[in-house]
C-alpha cells in the first residue's frame, strides 16, 4: 500500500497514543530488520495519530531535570525582572513572553502560560560578550542572537545543555521519519544540517472556572496536554517516566503534503498546581524549501500547499501567534 492511499485509510478516532522504544537505534544503519520495525510504528504514529512516546531516547534523566529545576526558578522572578527579556524587543521572538502575550487560537482569548524561547548557541560562545554565534540558523529571516536572564545563575548552561541534547535526539528521529515515508535513510540529512530548532520553556498556572473558557494552556499541547482525535474526543496523553512526547507540527505536514498528521493538542492545567513543560520545536534547515516530498504525491492527492522557504514560514507562524 502506497503512503497516499495508508493516509487515505487512516483510523483517527485513536483512543491511545503508541510508545516506541528507541533502545537499539545505534545499530540502525546495519540492521534491516530493525529498519522495517521501527519504520513500521512510525509510519502508523505518525499517519493515524501525529503523537507518539519515545522511551530510551538517550537524554540522562538530570539534564532534563536540572533544565526544569533552572527553568522554574527563572519563572519565579519578579515580573519587571523577567520584562528585561521581553521578546517584543527582538526581531526573532527570542525571550520572555508574558500571560495571554500569545495565542494560538483565534477563538481563543490567549494563551495561558508564560514563556521563555532561544534557539542554537554553543556553550562555548559568551552570550554578554558576543553578540552573534557563527552556526547558520542565526542567519536568514530568525537572524540574531538568543537573551539570557542574568540573576538566574546556571540557567543558561542549564537549558543549553538539555536543548543539545534534545536536537540531538530530533536527528535521530529523521532517519527513521525517512523510512516510514519510504526514503532513503539519509533523505534529511543534508535538509538538517544546521536544524531550526526553538526550545520554549512554559509556565502553566493552574486553571479555574468552566472547562469551556476562551483561554487554555495552548492551542490545538499533573495530567494537562490532552489530543484531539478524528471523531471530536480529547484523548489525555498523561506523562509516562522515562519517556518524552513527540509530535508532528504543520511543517513537517505540509512537507508530507498531510500524510502526516499535525493533530490539535491542547495543554488546560486544572491540577491546582503550578505545570511546566520545555518543548523543543525541531525543523528543518532555515533555507530549506518545503515542498511536497515524492512518496506523498500522486494524481489523486497533488501538492496541497504552496512552495515557501523554511525559514520565511517558521517566522510568519511566529508573528501570527504573538500579533508580533
């Protein structure tokens, strides 16, 4: 069965969101059989769901939580200190964005977490003294520098080191991403070279009042990010120990021409306690041209979307959720 016609017979009214165990990708290149498996349980994750678990992903368990400890202290600062950092001062959203400052619903009345985004830096780069880092997604329409908080000590060094090793495992993800869309396995490889990728620290103070509120954790991703299947029902997607939650964004589904789901998720933090998520929103290379790949192309199912350059889209999403 081709890809078009397996999108074409999906069964979206999941009720569940599939694990994959990551445990033997080192020996992926050598091991057809290994190949076929994984491919296999992406293939159907990604065309019937847009979600999966990844458990094994090789990110040792006090990175992510020395990244969170730092990233909780940041958030509770005093707001005029964290207001230094506001994003609206950059021309790449880069910063501290406060309460209902985004929104990623136009029926939505604001997002209801606060947040903090940098992308690609070195840590051997000294962010007070240096003002560019020369890898290439500093270059084009996201061009300039990350901002750091100065009275939150280690932070920096903290989040840089998570967000390395976050862009490492989104590199790992491609070869198999290839594969299920019956492609080489190296098809990314030269499209991710110098990865977009965004790490967004969020703050989700606890929700009260009706359920159906105009304003939720964020648009259509304690138990809060909930995902919407085919037949209308909010599917929980509950945090699993030992593993991370991924998901397919509108990139890589206009990239499939929607073979791929980019499926509405929302995050409504009614725990009664304060949540915090660090996501890392992984692309491919600004420069890049997204157009339909191949497999997911046929007389039946054209290219469904314009031809746009990476990095122009991932900068005119941005400015349509901040109104930046």
């Amino acid at each position: 069965m081709s890809l078009v016609q397996a999108a074409q017979n999906a069964d979206t009214t999941f009720r569940d969101i599939p694990i994959i165990d990551l445990q033997n990708t080192t020996n992926l290149r050598s091991n057809t059989a290994l190949q076929k498996a994984l491919a296999d349980q992406v293939r159907d994750a990604c065309i019937n769901v847009g979600f999966f678990y990844v458990k094994n992903h090789g990110i040792a368990e006090a990175t992510i939580s020395s990244a969170l400890s730092l990233t909780k202290s940041f958030f509770s600062l005093p707001i005029e200190n964290k207001m230094k950092l506001d994003f609206i001062k950059t021309p790449n959203f880069k910063g501290y964005n406060a309460v209902l400052t985004s929104n990623n619903d136009p029926y939505n009345n604001g997002d209801m977490h606060e947040g903090f985004e940098f992308g690609w830096e070195s840590l051997r780069v000294d962010p007070f003294k240096s003002a560019n880092d020369p890898k290439l997604p500093n270059q084009g329409a996201m061009a300039g520098a990350n901002v750091w908080p100065k009275d939150v000590p280690g932070f920096r060094e903290a989040v840089l080191r998570y967000y390395h090793a976050a862009v490492l495992l989104g590199k790992e993800l491609f070869p198999l991403f290839a594969l299920a869309l019956n492609l080489p396995m190296d098809f990314f490889d030269n499209k991710t070279k110098n990865s977009a990728a965004i790490m967004r620290m969020l703050h989700y103070p606890p929700q009260t009042g009706p359920v159906d509120d105009r304003v939720i954790g964020i648009e259509p991703g304690i138990q809060a990010l909930q995902v919407l299947s085919a037949d209308k029902k909010w599917i929980d997607a509950p945090p699993i120990p030992g593993t991370l939650v991924i998901n397919l964004g509108d990139q890589f589904a206009r990239w499939t021409n929607d073979v791929f789901r980019s499926t509405v998720h929302r995050a409504m933090n009614r725990s009664g306690v304060h949540r915090y998520s660090v996501p890392l929103f992984f692309g491919t290379d600004y420069d890049v041209r997204l157009e339909s790949i191949p497999s997911c192309v046929n007389e039946d199912r054209p290219p469904r979307y314009e031809v746009v350059v990476a990095g122009d889209y991932v900068k005119e999403r941005l400015k349509a959720t901040y109104g930046h």
